[in-house]
C-alpha cells in the first residue's frame, strides 16, 4: 500500500496550507513532527532538505509546499495519484 506522509511543525505555516491544500484534494496523509535532531537527519537523509514540510504521495517525494502547490497546479500530482 503507497503511504501519503508530511514531515512538519504544527507551527510552520507551510506546513498548515500543505494540510489544507492535501484535505481540499481528498488526500489522506500521516503527519510525522520534527522535532528532535534524529527526526532532522531523517528528513535530511530522505530529502537533502532541513525545512518543512516536506511532502510525500504514493511514496513519491513531493517536496516542500511550494512544490506541491506546483504540482497540484500543473497536473503532477493527479498523475501521481494515479499511480
């Protein structure tokens, strides 16, 4: 089963409109918080990033929020839904 997970901050507000923008689109998502500097180096090692939040659908890394707002926008993410 392909996972749709969100490494995040409740406090980032990129993180709040990737919430938004996932629940507009009727896509389940698990939040996994950064908080410590182990959950920092797995962001680092799955991503190359040290900021959130940092998206994944079906398994494929997204990006950050601007990323995906791009995605969703250009038709890459129906495409990856579709997967």
């Amino acid at each position: 089963m392909k996972k749709n997970k969100i490494y995040c901050s409740d406090t980032c507000p990129f993180c709040q409109r990737a919430y938004q923008l996932l629940e507009k689109r009727g896509i389940a998502f698990k939040k996994h918080y950064v908080k410590s500097a182990n959950d920092w180096d797995e962001v680092m090692a799955l991503t190359g990033r040290n900021t959130v939040p940092q998206v994944f659908v079906n398994d494929v890394y997204i990006g950050g929020f601007d990323d995906l707002s791009a995605a969703d926008q250009s038709g890459k993410l129906d495409e990856i839904l579709a997967q």
